[in-house]
C-alpha cells in the first residue's frame, strides 16, 4: 500500500502515523529475550529501565516467525508483517535464478517504510545500525542520515548523509565480533540527537553479547548496564523512546551442553536420496561465528511429484520438531509472503536447532554453549516506552512491529 500525507500524520502500510512533535527514538535491542531485561533490573544494572518501568509503559508483544534480525527489522520500519514487506528471512532461495541469496538489497523489500515517508513529509531522519546488512533495507528511499557501526569509518555525505562519524563519537571503529560494536550504535544515537537533533530516530544493534550471554550472567547485565546509561542520556534529551527487540534468545543445548541439531538436509537425503530435497535455513548471513548457522526455523523445497503431506507428517513426527507446516498453513500462521518460502516450513523446539548437513556446519569458533533464535520460542520480546500511553487499549495483542504505533500515536 503506498504512503499517504496529510498536514499532521502519514499512512503507511494501512496504519496511520501523527508526526512527531518530539524527538522520537525507537530502539530494536537485538536479540532481547525480556529476561536479560527483568534480570539486569533486579540487580540493579539498568536504573534508568527501573524508574521508566515505574513511570512509563512496559509491555511485552511478539516478534514475527521466523524471529530473525532482518524480517523483525523490516517488520519495525514498516510496521506491517513478512507477508506485506517481503523480507521473510535473512536469506532465501531465489525460485527465479535458482540460487540461495541474501535478502540485503532492497529489490526484495515489498513495501514502503515509515521511515521514507516521514522524511518525505519533511521530518528529519536518522538510522543507525549494527550491521552494514541492514542499512540500505533500512534507509530505502528515506532522506536523512543513514550509517552502520560496522562501516561507519566509510561514511559520505553523498550515501549516508553525514561525515567523519569516527570522530563525531570519539571511539574506534569496533570489531563486528563484539559488544562494542552495539554500543557504538548508542554511542552515536545520543552524539547525533545532541549536534543534529533529529525528529525520528532509529537505532538497531547486534546480538553477539545474547548469542553468548545468558540473562544475568556478568557478560549480559555488563552489555545492558551500558545500554541503560546512552537511554539515560536520551531520555535527557527529552526524546520520547521506544525500546523493543527483534527476537528473543534461548540456549541450545543437549544435556551434556553441545549443540542439539536436527540436521535437516541429511534428514531428507537419508529418506529421499542425495540432493532431492533443497533445506534453506533463513538465519544464514556473513556473520555465523556466534551461531553457526543454526537457529530454529528452516524452509524446505521438494521435487514436483512430492507427497507434501506425507513429508510434512514424516518430519513433524521428528523429535525436537515443534511444528512443521505446508506453504499455505505456514504463510497463513506466520504472515509470511507464500512465494518466497518452501512446500515446507520446519520450527524445531525452545532446546533444539535445525542445521542442513552435519558436514556443512562449522562449530568450532562457538567457545560457549550454543545460543540461538528464530522459532516461535523466541517470540516474545520487550516493547517498554518512557511515556505513559493514555487511550491505549491494553489488550490488545502487540507486536513488536507496533513501536512506531505506540511512540508517534500514544506517547507523544
């Protein structure tokens, strides 16, 4: 659906937005199982989130399935599901060319964003993100600044419009591998809100502290116990936020602590024969250290002339498998778009992955037991807001995808 404007708020994706008349951040904490949340609260790491939950809102909502960084993301920005954006994964098979690609570039993105058309509306915009994988879905056609951490020593005028970010937050440019390189997002939200006094903001991290992390370990209450002091400074500001997360996180172990893997790909070559069965998993991305590849929602494309049914009931009598469905029930239940996923969709358990082939999947750089995401035990995620909400009907199901809802139409 395309945008509409009118003097005091635009409509985007069948929703309509007021324009901001404060300046207004949304925050997609990657990776924020609620519990890291609850846990750094409780031990007194996050004051900030403490009197917010006070004197603010926190509520919880749900994320998309698959829970992964890039259709949550997209999700956000839209605020519409996979199934009216297009990005139903970080990664898909291209039934067109017959190949497996990244959905980075925005050909694949179906839908306008809430970001291209405030900016068109004539407010001032500015995006940061982690990862340089998101930054073009992110900034489609929305004039304003637009930049990732992780090239952030590459900036230009002419493509993010702004310079010199390295020196403008007074910090190297940080390893992709890191917790730094989130707080770096932060670091220049709060530099960008006090020199360029945006009107909208959004800021997006990484989870490589939660793939590594589990809620209130030392790792993790160190990561939001920093985050907590760049909200702090927002908040200072006078900004009106929004904190939310893409997905949540969850261990994936066995008993005896190594990764518990449904490998998929050898499941149906054992059954089918070599090769018949193509399995894609969406988490895939150039960034597979922290989780191998391995998350929890996995797409599977069959020869014509496949018993679908018969396949479908097969796998879903695997043990580990929490739901397995066809195209149309997966599209219908998950609000994904039907031509981009498989005949098949597996979502294994909360304690269990889903891999391709055993040979195909390097773990030896996980130095801790696996932690993943992207099935429906990853659902629930935090949407806290440092305003109270008059007139917001509280039962209602939220999505995370209602931030901007909640920031542009009840908070200000």
């Amino acid at each position: 659906m395309a945008n509409a404007e009118t003097g005091t708020e635009v409509k985007v994706n069948g929703r309509a937005y007021k324009l901001p008349a404060k300046p207004t951040v949304v925050v997609c904490v990657d990776g924020c199982e609620p519990d890291y949340l609850a846990q750094a609260v409780a031990t007194g790491q996050m004051p900030w989130l403490k009197r917010t939950l006070a004197l603010g809102s926190g509520l919880t909502g749900d994320c998309v399935v698959p829970s992964f960084t890039n259709p949550n993301n997209l999700s956000i920005v839209t605020g519409a599901p996979p199934s009216v954006h297009g990005i139903c994964g970080n990664y898909l098979f291209d039934t067109a060319t017959g190949t497996e690609v990244m959905m980075n570039d925005p050909k694949w993105l179906r839908a306008p964003t809430l970001l291209a058309a405030l900016s068109d509306a004539g407010k001032s915009l500015a995006v940061v993100t982690a990862k340089d994988k998101l930054r073009k879905l992110l900034g489609h056609k929305m004039k304003g600044i637009c930049f990732s951490s992780e090239k952030a020593d590459q900036v230009t005028l002419e493509e993010n419009g702004i310079e010199d970010v390295l020196g403008l937050v007074g910090q190297p440019l940080p390893s992709v591998y890191s917790a730094d390189l989130s707080e770096f997002v932060f670091a220049a939200g709060v530099k960008i809100m006090q020199k360029y006094k945006p009107d909208v903001m959004y800021l997006s991290t990484t989870d490589y502290v939660q793939h590594k992390h589990a809620p209130g370990t030392d790792g993790a209450n160190s990561f939001y116990r920093m985050m907590d002091g760049y909200m702090q400074q927002l908040d200072d500001l006078g900004c009106v936020i929004v904190l939310t997360a893409d997905h949540g996180m969850n261990a994936k172990v066995a008993l005896d602590g190594t990764p518990d893997v449904i490998y998929l790909q050898d499941w149906f070559d054992n059954w089918l024969g070599a090769t018949v069965a193509r399995v894609i998993l969406p988490i895939t991305d150039p960034y597979v250290v922290h989780h191998g590849a391995l998350g929890s929602f996995a797409t599977v494309y069959l020869p014509e002339g496949t018993n679908i049914e018969a396949a479908r009931k097969r796998l879903a009598a695997l043990k580990g498998m929490e739901v397995v469905l066809n195209r149309e029930q997966a599209a219908e239940r998950f609000e994904l778009p039907a031509d981009r996923i498989g005949d098949i969709v597996a979502v294994s358990e909360r304690f269990t992955v889903i891999g391709t082939s055993a040979s195909r999947h390097d773990l030896s750089a996980l130095e801790v037991p696996l932690r993943s995401h992207g099935g429906m035990s990853e659902q629930r995620v935090p949407l806290i807001v440092n305003r109270e909400l008059p007139g917001l009907d509280r039962s209602r199901r939220f999505r995370n995808f209602d931030a901007f809802d909640l920031a542009l139409n009840y908070a200000q």
